[in-house]
C-alpha cells in the first residue's frame, strides 16, 4: 500500500499538478499556429493519462476504505457540506467524462477537469500565498524567503508543464515526418 501511494504521489507532483500549464501551452500553440502542429493528439494523450490517473485513484481510495473502514467517515460537514463534496467526487467522476470524444477535444473543458482534479490543492496553495502576504505586511519581521519559495515551486511546476506540453508534440511531428520520408522513399 505504501508504494502504490508513493506512485500516485510521483505521478501527482510530476505530472497531474503540472497539466494546467501544459494544456494552455497546447492551447495557446493551437491558437497561434492553426493546425500546423498534432495539438489535438497530445490533448487525447493527456485525457488518456488523466483517466488512467482517475483509476488509479479510485483503486486507492476503495483499497483504502476496506483496510481502514474507520478513518473514512461520511457525516455532515455543516455549511461546508458541498465543498466538502467538490472535494472528494471531482476527482473521482469528472475524469470519466473524458471519455466522450467531442469534450475531450475542448481544450477548455479539459482544463476544466484538470482545475477541478485538484482543486483543494489549488485552493490551499491561494490560502497559503494570501495569508503570507497578509501576514508579511501586518509584522515587521515578514519572512519574504518562504513566499518566495511557494511563487519559486509554482514557477518551477509551471516551467515543468511548459515542457511536458512540448516534449510529446515534437515527439508526433518527428514521427510525422518520418512516417512521410518513409511514404516518399
């Protein structure tokens, strides 16, 4: 169990954090270069990914739910019962609409699905940046060291995106013309 949750950790920090970036990235090359790069099969790519990661959750989380009945509790979370929902079926059902070719397709519905994926780590990201910036300007002795940090580890997922966006559409357009060098040989 330990290393199935190390997997998804590595698989979470390495790539599912990083899809944002990486879908605007395409987005944006799509954008400006009209049909001239294979956007479309690096999106299919990452909807593919993201439903394999959808799985793996699911099989973590039932795993996790017969080893320790106890800890998963369902009870009434006050006025916060609808977040507390968001939180814990996004992930689980949102991947699986997917599926369906033509939302798959939507480069803003794909992001939409990678936003809501991991919306309590996005959300708890926003509370820690505000709240350090609060607190940075209501004492004297601010610590801009670990503001920077988190702005330096968002940069730096956002630089990983970048890339994880442009590594797999130059691999299709390198295998793209080797397929067509092969047809005119």
């Amino acid at each position: 169990m330990e290393l199935f949750n190390r997997i998804i950790e590595i698989l979470e920090w390495n790539l599912i954090y990083t899809l944002i970036p990486a879908i605007l990235t395409l987005f944006l090359i799509e954008l400006f270069f009209k049909n001239r790069y294979q956007t479309k099969k690096v999106l299919n790519l990452i909807c593919w990914l993201i439903i394999i990661y959808a799985i793996l959750t699911w099989i973590y989380t039932f795993i996790n739910i017969a080893i320790h009945p106890g800890e998963l509790e369902f009870r009434e979370m006050g006025e916060y019962n609808l977040e507390y929902w968001i939180l814990f079926l996004s992930p689980l059902v949102l991947p699986f609409t997917l599926l369906i070719r033509k939302l798959a397709s939507n480069f803003s519905y794909v992001l939409f699905v990678v936003f809501f994926i991991k919306i309590g780590f996005y959300f708890e990201r926003y509370a820690l940046i505000a709240t350090s910036f609060l607190w940075d300007y209501m004492t004297e002795n601010g610590n801009p060291e670990y503001t920077n940090s988190i702005l330096l580890g968002i940069g730096l997922l956002f630089l990983q995106g970048i890339t994880i966006a442009i590594l797999p559409l130059g691999i299709f357009e390198i295998m793209k013309k080797r397929r067509v060098w092969q047809i005119s040989k």
